[in-house]
C-alpha cells in the first residue's frame, strides 16, 4: 500500500454538534498508510531522508512491545529499503503479540533489553554499546520525539485550508503537539489531550522541543501561550481502559462511521465531546481534531484485555 496524502479532513454532523452549533472536523492521518498510521508517519518522514542521507541505511529506535513506532518504523524502513532495529522494553514473550509480529515479519531486528536497562535507552554509553553492536544507524528516540519528528508534524496543518479557531491533538510526548504549535497561526488556540496520567509534563517536552526550531525566548513564550492542556482524560493512565471509553469508542464508530483507537484518540474525542457538552467552547467555535492514527494498538487491547469493538 502507498502513502496517502495529503489526509482527508472529514466534517462530523450530529444533532449534539449542531444543537452547540460547533464546527467539528477531523483531520484523518489514520488513513495515511495501514501500518505507518498517522502521526508516526509524520514523525518518520525525515528521519528515513536523514538515514538514507547519512547513508547508514539503517535505523535504530526504541518502544514498547505494542508500540505504534515501533510497528510504524519496521513498515517505513521496509518501504525504503532500510535495516530497521527496534530496541524493545521487557523480556521477549512467545507467541509475538500481533504488533512485534507484523514488525518483525516486515524484517526489523528485534532485541530486548530489561525494564532496567531501557532506562538507560538515552544514555550516551547505552548507544555506544548499541552501535558497537549492530554499526552505524540513524538514531530515531522512543516515540519519534526529535526534531525531524517535530518537522514532519509541521506539515499536517497545511494540508488543507485552515481556518480552525482551534486544533485538537492526543499526546504521548508531544512532539506533534510541538510541530502543530509551530505551523498555526497566531491567532489559532492548541489543545493537547496526554494519553497518560499527570500529563503536565507535555508542556515541559513542547518547551523544549520548540528550542530547537524557535531561537528566540520571545516566540516560545508566544508559541507557549496558544497552548493549552486538558489532562483529566487519562482514564487511569497510558494504556489504561475503562468501560465507558469502550462504549464511547462503539458509539463514535456507529455514529460517525471512524474507528478510534483506545490508547490515544479515543480519550481524546472522549474529551472533546465532554468539553462541547459542557459549552466549554462559544457557539460558531470551528475546531480540527486531528486523528493520529494508532488504530494497530486496538488488536492488542481486544487480546489482552477481551476487549470488544464493533470495528
Ligand atoms: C504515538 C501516538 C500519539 C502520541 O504522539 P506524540 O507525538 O508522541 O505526542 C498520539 N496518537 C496516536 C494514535 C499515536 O499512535
């Protein structure tokens, strides 16, 4: 399958929106490939120019056994015929899960380190030891969260015309609440929803993402006070589900035809609706959700957890 782009922006219609008269469109990265969904395609996109210029031909990263990235890498590796190592947090468990499965059958390179270990993951030593190793790659941090990452999120907002009055995005380490901070206009609010609990830190990461692109203290202080965060909607933390999430992410799909995914965007539409429900936002407000993708993830949740979808 190739790339999608530019993602479709979708208007949602539902007699709550148009009882509030709010203006709600999603921005559908989730259909930009199968595999290297939405934003980690974002975030990937030039990183891979950057290996392939550096002529490693390989690149390196970290994450969880069930992680969008990791999952998102292998494919992207494979499409441009990269070697693609995926560092992995904990002890390897047979069978594969159905994410380290597909990634591996997609030819990355496998390696467990221990909880402990993967500490260390930012380590200079850590890396040096990596690079002794497997050789040179192109370093791509947990999450895609680097400055290339940022720069692939920059493109989102541009694709379409953009008049939103605000744009929605679900976080884990706000790199493309960073890129997305950075292509609105001045007179555009941000709202980030972290998937984990106490996720005041996002702002602390969007901070310190934006000093690599902004020089100036000024502009990150403009840039930081477009910015807003709704961090009650963890549902118990990063991975963490409750009932009322998993009937809201069947009544989303019967109602508007959009398959949410648990861990990210499923909290984050979760939340909207509550904050629209709630008149949080002025009549004739036009918002962009922007659908991150990750719907991968919902095949792990169904077999750990029993989860049941409608999708
Ligand atoms: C990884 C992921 C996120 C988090 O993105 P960050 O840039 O790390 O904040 C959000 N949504 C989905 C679906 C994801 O897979």
């Amino acid at each position: 399958m190739n790339i999608q782009l530019p993602s479709p922006l979708q208007k949602l219609e539902s007699p709550l929106l148009t009882e509030k008269r709010v203006d709600l469109w999603m921005k559908r990265d989730d259909l930009i490939h199968s595999e290297i969904s939405g934003n980690k395609w974002r975030k990937l996109k030039f990183n891979i120019l950057k290996a392939q210029e550096k002529k490693t031909n390989s690149i390196l990263t970290f994450g969880g056994a069930y992680s969008n990235h990791i999952l998102a890498t292998a494919a992207a590796c494979s499409l441009n015929g990269l070697r693609s190592i995926g560092i992995i947090r904990g002890e390897e468990t047979l069978p594969l899960n159905p994410t380290l499965a597909k990634a591996k059958k997609l030819g990355m390179e496998i390696h467990y380190v221990s909880r402990a270990d993967y500490k260390n993951k930012d380590q200079d030593w850590f890396i040096q030891e990596l690079r002794e190793k497997y050789g040179t790659f192109h370093l791509v941090p947990e999450g895609g969260a680097n400055y290339y990452g940022v720069m692939g999120c920059m493109e989102i907002l541009p694709e379409n015309q953009n008049n939103f009055d605000i744009v929605c995005c679900a976080n884990g380490t706000g790199t493309t609440l960073a890129g997305i901070l950075l292509s609105a206009k001045t007179d555009q609010k941000v709202l980030g929803f972290p998937a984990l609990k106490g996720g005041d830190f996002i702002r602390d990461n969007v901070n310190h993402l934006l000093k690599y692109s902004l020089f100036e203290d000024e502009m990150i202080t403009d840039k930081m006070n477009q910015l807003s965060l709704e961090t009650s909607f963890h549902f118990g933390g990063y991975g963490k589900v409750k009932p009322e999430l998993v009937d809201f992410v069947n009544g989303f799909y019967s109602e508007f035809n959009i398959p949410l995914d648990l861990v990210y965007t499923g909290k984050m539409m979760f939340g909207l609706f509550e904050l629209i429900r709630e008149d949080h936002f002025s009549v004739g407000t036009k918002i962009m959700a922007v659908h991150t993708g990750g719907l991968q993830g919902n095949k792990g949740m169904k077999e750990r957890l029993g989860i049941e979808l409608v999708f």
